[in-house]
C-alpha cells in the first residue's frame, strides 16, 4: 500500500492541465462494444479505474492498439460473451464500478449481459435499479442469483423500443439504458434521462457510429433504433472534476495558477459556486486562472443574509463530486457555509480528518456539515490520515498542501483510481510530495 509525505504551507505557482474525465471514459469505453468496427479513443486519463476497464475489455476478447499516450484503437469483432459466466470475470468486474455499463452494449448486441455487484467507492448505497428496470421495459428478462450477488439480463429475440420515466436521473443508468436500446427495435423514449456533459458526448459518439439519438443535452432523449453501428474517432473532455479540485487546491494554498484547457462551456455551475465561495476565477481564453489569494476570500452570502448552502443536484446542478473539495475549502474562507450532500449518505464521514486537523466542521447528520471558515488565522496541522474514496482523498490531499508541517496519506491507490499521475503534476507547480 503506498503513501504520500506532503510537506505543506507551500505556494504552488504555474500551469495544470486537466486529464481526459474518467466519468466519460468509463461510458465511452463501453461503448466499444456495440460495434465490429474500429473505434479510437483520444484524451483517455491513465488511472487505476480506466486501465482496470480496459483489461475488462481484453479479456472479453477486444482487441486494444495503444496509439500513444492517452489513445488508443479498439475492435470488438470477436467478443467472447462466454468469459462474462467465469469466476474470473465475477472477481474482475466486482472491483469497478464502471464495470455496470458493459451490460447494456453486450445486451443490445449479443442478446446477453452479466455482472457481479459492481465495487468502488465507498460513500453509501449506490442504487442499479435505473440500470435493470430500463433493461426490462426494452424487454429482457432479468434475474439475480443472491448468492454470489451476480446479475444477469438476457433478450435472445433482441429488445423492443419502448417509453419509460426514469425513478432518477441516473448517469450511469442513462447512459447503460441508452447504449442499449441504440440496437433495439422501434424508437425509445427516455424522460428524466441525466443530461450531464459526459452523456452528452456518449450520445454524440453513438451518433458517429450511426445511431440516432436525438435530444441530446435534455432530460428527454429520443432513440430510433438501427441494425448496425460502424467505427468512429473520439476524443474525451477534460475532468471537470479535476478543474474543480485544482481551483481548490489553489485557493487552499494561496497559490497562482493557470488551469489550461478546460472547455469552458462544460462547466456548468462549478465556476459560479467557487466564486460564491470567494474565488476569483478569471477567463482567458479556455483557460482559468486564478490568482493568490493573500488576502483570502470572502463567503457570498444569500441575498436575505442567510448562510450560504452549497449542495449537490443531477446536471445541470452542482455535482456532488466536488462537494468535498468544496467542504475542504470552505474551511479556511471568511464565513460560514453550510454543506448539503443530498445524494449519498457517507460522502460526508471523511471530515473527521479535517476536524483532527483543527477545523471547525459541526456535522449535523449525514448529509450536512457546517463549516467555519478559519480565514487563514488559524491554519490547518499536519497529520495521519487515511482516503475513503476518490473524491475525500484529493480534499484530503488539498488540505494536507495547504497545512502547517508534514502530513502522511495512506491508502493513496483511492486517489490514483480517478487522479492520474498526481504527485508528478502537484510537484511541477512547486508542491513537496513524495510517493513512498
């Protein structure tokens, strides 16, 4: 298990560029199997998660070529549906969640698709009844075997368009729905479909390839289906995820920081909820930049004078993956702001670390937390720590950068999964961190 040493209270100064979104590559990777052609992949982040999905892929029996960093071809013309029956498969697709979204391409195509209850991170329920009721209503036979948690879905006379209401607007869901009913019979209606960014680009992928889903960026997607679909090119957009975690990261460490590449117009409200936090956000050109903020940064408060509240809510709301870094920040601003995580229910549990670190955090249940904002009076200590998940190991990291003295993080394979080579890109900007 490795380990980062952070030595913190250093500026950091320079440029970042945001890695290609592990929440799209995990649906455009999947998306490979609906087809016999070649597909490339262009801007696919090297995280433990991606390359878990890719070796997925391999041993189904795709045929990888890596063209280069973050690119590569792929060709499922020879898929071996018979591996998704194996204890290896059980084993391997239990380690990732992303592994879920193979199931509506292998439906669609092979008439067949199985899957161990996925893994990841550890933040609460994650519901897959989206996933499966989607599925049914195109017509598949569902079952689950409680025993070994293996889920299975089978249409041997191919699926049938259908109209469905989704319970949630599901990403993932979405988009497992949408990858199958691509192939399926007749027109599929999908209402209260996610409509996040990274969907958006599955959808106009699937189109490339030769589907026809319309509606693409609402939360009423419309799908003809077709008997066949070709190869295509694609590139991945930036994390936005990432950007959020590096404007944290600079308002944290009072830094000057340019964050290059950023595709501005998929942004959604991430740049909105930074500056209420304070933070000035400056655009020039597609980049962010943001200055050192030596005076620190003021809470915006609601118009009536209330706390402000930060919380999370499908596309196009703010998404609940940066509400961490969010929490984190919120830690050293002036004022007060209260966190919402209405989504998943042990999002919030990591603050016991921040609290050790001399935060002032009042937890008032699962889904919220108030935090009192130290306005860098009083800066956070070092200390030993331990990540939960993705996103609590990276504010964790931020608040280890920011802190007076030398902090240790275990568990650091959590921030590999979604972060790529982070230590390597944190020290190029001036950050002491050191993989042990």
């Amino acid at each position: 298990m490795g380990i980062f040493k952070i030595e913190g209270g250093v500026a950091l100064k320079g440029e970042i560029t945001p890695q290609g979104a592990k929440n799209e590559a995990l649906q455009i990777l999947c998306a490979i199997l609906l087809t016999d052609e070649k597909v490339t992949i262009n801007n696919i982040p090297d995280i433990i998660d991606i390359n878990k999905l890719i070796t997925l892929l391999g041993n189904l029996g795709v045929k990888i070529q890596k063209n280069g960093p973050g690119s590569y071809t792929f060709k499922a013309d020879e898929v071996n549906v018979k591996y998704l029956e194996t204890e290896a498969f059980k084993k391997e697709g239990g380690s990732l969640r992303g592994s879920i979204m193979i199931v509506g391409p292998l439906l669609a195509r092979f008439g067949k698709g199985y899957i161990p209850k996925p893994g990841g991170d550890k933040i609460g329920r994650r519901r897959l009844d989206t996933h499966f009721e989607g599925f049914i209503n195109l017509g598949a036979k569902f079952r689950y075997n409680r025993e070994d948690h293996f889920y299975g879905v089978e249409a041997p006379d191919g699926l049938v368009g259908a109209d469905m209401l989704l319970d949630e607007a599901s990403v993932t869901g979405t988009a497992n729905i949408v990858m199958a009913a691509v192939l399926a019979k007749g027109t599929t209606t999908i209402y209260n479909a996610a409509c996040e960014p990274y969907l958006q680009q599955l959808c106009k992928m699937m189109n490339a390839m030769g589907a026809k889903v319309s509606g693409i960026g609402s939360n009423l997607l419309t799908i003809e289906g077709v008997e066949k679909l070709g190869g295509c090119v694609h590139g991945i957009l930036p994390d936005m995820i990432e950007i959020g975690s590096w404007i944290g990261l600079a308002a944290m460490t009072r830094s000057e920081i340019t964050i290059k590449d950023v595709s501005w117009e998929n942004l959604g409200l991430i740049p909105n909820v930074f500056r209420k936090l304070g933070i000035t956000l400056e655009k020039r050109g597609d980049d962010i930049y943001i200055p050192a903020h030596k005076d620190g940064y003021q809470v915006k408060t609601d118009i009536d004078g209330s706390i402000l509240t930060v919380s999370d809510a499908p596309w196009p709301g703010f998404t609940p993956d940066l509400l961490s870094i969010v929490l984190v920040v919120a830690t050293q601003c002036k004022g007060d702001v209260l966190i919402h995580q209405k989504m998943f229910e042990s999002r919030l549990f990591f603050v016991d670390k921040l609290i050790d670190m001399g935060a002032k955090i009042i937890l008032c249940d699962p889904h919220r937390a108030v935090v009192i904002g130290h306005d860098f009076k009083s800066q956070l200590k070092a200390t030993t720590m331990s990540s939960p998940d993705i996103r609590a190991g990276i504010s964790l990291l931020i608040a280890a950068l920011s802190a007076k003295g030398t902090s240790t993080i275990q568990n650091i394979e959590q921030i590999d999964r979604g972060y790529e080579r982070i230590d390597e890109r944190l020290r190029a900007i001036g950050a002491k961190i050191v993989r042990a």
